[in-house]
C-alpha cells in the first residue's frame, strides 16, 4: 500500500490497479469525506422547512434513487461472482459496501421527511422506466456477461446517477444536498473502474464495442426518460434538461459510444 499523499496515478499500470482496486485505497478514500458525517449529514448542516408539494415531490425523487441504488447494490453484488480476477473482485466488493451506504441513507432521510414505510412508499412511487433498466441489468449480470454487465452497471447506471445527483444537489435542501454530494464522490470511483475496466478490452475487441454500442441503444431510452422524470419533480425548467441528459450521454462517450 503507498503511503497517504504519494500520487497513484505516477505508477506503472499494473501497479495502479493493484493499488487503486485496494481496501486500503478505498478507507482512505471514504474516510476524507464520511468521517464527520452521520448518515450522510454533517453536524453543522441546518434543516430547512419544506413545504407540503415539496416534500411530496422531494419523496417521489428520493424513492426513484432509492430504486437505482438498489439496482447498483444487486447488479455490484452479482458482479463480483463473475469478476475475471480476484483483484476486481476486492474492488467491487468495496463497491457493493458503497451502494448499500447510499441505501442506507436515502431510506434514513425518507425517515426525516416522515414517511413511515420507505418501502411501500418506494414501491407506489417507482419510475416504470427505472424499474426496466433494473430488470435488464440483472439479467446481464444473471447471464454472467461480464463485459456488458460492468458496462449496464458501472458506465450507465453509475453515470446516470453522478449526474443527476450532481444536478440536484446545486438546487437541494441542505440536508439532502450533503446526502447527494457523499454520494456523488463515490460514484465517481465507480465510473473510474468501469471506464477502466472496459477500455482496455474495446482496444482490443472490436466486436465488443459492437455489441455494447448495442446494449447502449436499448438502455439509453430507458436511462433518458427516468432522468426526465426526476428533473420534472425537481422542477428544472424542460429547455434546461437536455443539457443533464447531454451529460450523462457525454460520459458514456468517453469510451468511444456516440
């Protein structure tokens, strides 16, 4: 393990991942932002009254997140069975540790908003486009597809989620505004992985940028509707959620897919 403050991206490749897919890695990680926080909340962070439509509509959005996360604790969980080492492996595992926390927290401020069952609350309000993209990524993840499964999981879901968290964050209570930003910093550890893992095999594997190009078209739908959805409870003006979506499209353009 490198000593705190040493650059990790100064290391030979193999290095790196050995060093950036560690336990030891992610507690220092982790360990910067969450340390002073209670359930994703700082000490110092005031409640701000809402209102009863915005509490509504803030629950509604809270309960779709809750919808995500649950796909990303479920598709991280599959994955590290079918992870092709064991290096990967310890990665995701941190990975799933991640999701069930983002869980975690997202029921516990449904609890603060009063809502006494999350999960009746989460399975009435359910986005239906979210719960298909659900359903499709643990079917790749059941099929043990690896490469279209990390793909589905930690480029589409993953870059979903940074962005509109990230969106809604700058409009937020301040209390939801800390829950979202911990969480946002975790997401972007997971894009990293998935945008590593899968770029060394497209250099190497036409057929695979073919066939993930694919899955993307069939997702994309899916993935733009839910994030409408969301920006629309949030309130965002309709001329100002294409640039989200155009976001989220830009991060999965990294890899090579327009």
């Amino acid at each position: 393990m490198a000593d705190p403050g040493t650059d990790v991206h100064a290391f030979a490749p193999d290095r790196f991942i050995e060093e950036v897919h560690s336990f030891e890695f992610w507690f220092q990680a982790v360990e910067g932002y969450l340390s002073e926080t209670r359930y994703g909340r700082r000490p110092e962070t005031p409640d701000v009254r809402l209102d009863d439509a915005e509490r509504d509509r803030l629950v509604t959005v809270l309960c779709n997140y809750c919808v995500g996360e649950t796909a990303a604790l479920e598709g991280a969980s599959g994955l590290v069975a079918i992870a092709p080492n064991r290096l990967t492996k310890i990665f995701l595992s941190t990975q799933v540790v991640d999701e069930g926390r983002h869980l975690e927290v997202l029921l516990h401020r449904l609890g603060d908003l009063g809502v006494a069952s999350p999960e009746a609350e989460i399975e009435k309000r359910a986005s239906r486009s979210l719960l298909a993209f659900k359903k499709r990524l643990l079917d790749l993840v059941a099929g043990k597809d690896w490469e279209a499964a990390i793909f589905a999981q930690n480029v589409i879901l993953e870059a979903l989620e940074f962005t509109v968290f990230q969106a809604h964050a700058e409009t937020a209570d301040p209390v939801t505004r800390d829950v979202l930003l911990g969480i946002v910093k975790d997401e972007r550890r997971h894009i990293g992985f998935g945008e590593n893992e899968l770029g060394r095999r497209l250099k190497t594997s036409p057929t695979t940028r073919v066939r993930l190009g694919a899955i993307q078209r069939e997702l994309d739908p899916l993935v733009l509707a839910a994030c409408d959805e969301t920006l629309a409870q949030l309130g965002t003006p309709r001329s100002e959620r294409p640039e989200v979506g155009r976001s989220y499209l830009a991060a999965v353009e990294r890899l090579g897919f327009a």
